[in-house]
C-alpha cells in the first residue's frame, strides 16, 4: 500500500438566492512533492548527524557574512571555547574578530565566490579565548555549501588540531 498526499481545495456552490446548495472539492496530487521534501529532510539529518559525530571540529557557515549555522562539540569546546548558544546565529569574525588579521577571511570569500574547496596543512590560527589569544597548528579543508538553486550560499568548515603532531616533530627536529 503506497500512501498519497492531496491538497485540497473545498469551494461553496451557490444559487441565484446565494443559497449553498453544495460544495466543489478540487484535489491535487502532490505525493512527489511531499516525498521529496521528506527525503530532504532525512538527507539533512544525516548530513547533521555526520557534522555533530565527526572526531574533526566541524561547522557550517552561511552567506557572506559567515553566520555560524551549525558547529558540532568538537570546533565550540576546543577551537572556539563557546556554547552553540554564543554562536549559532551569529556573524563568525564578531565572534572571532582576531580572525580577520589571518589568512582566513579571503580564503572564506575564495570559496564563496569560486565554489572550490581550499585545505591547507600545519597552519598556524590564533583563537581569542576570554583575554587569552590561543596558538593552534591545524589542517583544514573549507568546502562549498550549494543551495538548492546550487550556487555557493555557504561554507562547510572542518578543522583538525595537529598541534602537539608539530611540536612533537619540531623537538625531533631540534
């Protein structure tokens, strides 16, 4: 058994007198419509599924302002220090304003306009925690986010500590 979905439309039939002698009922299949929205639905979930379990700081930033759409525990508790609640919804370089003195914001606006993705290994970030600028070395890959026209309308941020990698290798080096 295959469900299906209707809108309906239900108009009053009138007489001369303007009495209601019945009524018009117009029905429009829209089962694949209804369909498609519930496997968008699921597809989102999994995609934020995958963002809040990765072992990778992740998040999503939308338009050119970067507003943090999404970040899972990995990028709040140990890159941004923050609560989903200081950040969802808000413009990424207020949060992090250090950011705008690194390379970061024109890769940001590379990826937005291009649609390419840009990765990069061992760089180095400065974080602002409280009054405390937080040196990090991290690989990072900057994704294009398409919407559902498929233009680049945001970015999917994934970011991974090598810190301690590269001060291990460095006192090697030494």
């Amino acid at each position: 058994k295959e469900k299906s979905y209707f809108n309906l439309v239900y108009h009053p039939l009138r007489e001369a007198n303007n009495a209601i002698s019945g009524i018009m009922i117009v029905a429009m299949e829209v089962t694949d419509t209804v369909n498609v929205k519930k496997a968008l639905e699921i597809s989102e979930q999994h995609f934020r599924t995958m963002i809040n379990r990765s072992p990778m700081g992740m998040a999503v930033l939308r338009g050119e302002d970067l507003v943090v759409e999404m970040a899972n525990d990995k990028m709040l508790n140990l890159f941004w220090k923050k609560s989903s609640k200081e950040v969802l919804g808000k413009k990424l370089l207020k949060l992090f304003p250090e950011l705008k003195e690194q390379q970061f914001p024109e890769l940001f606006k590379k990826v937005l306009k291009e649609g390419e993705k840009v990765s990069d290994s061992e760089v180095v970030a400065y974080v602002r925690h409280g009054k405390k600028l937080t040196k990090f070395y991290v690989d990072f890959e900057y994704a294009p986010l398409l919407n559902s026209s498929g233009k680049v309308d945001g970015i999917v941020l994934t970011s991974t500590d090598v810190t301690a990698k590269v001060a291990a290798r460095k006192k090697l080096e030494d």
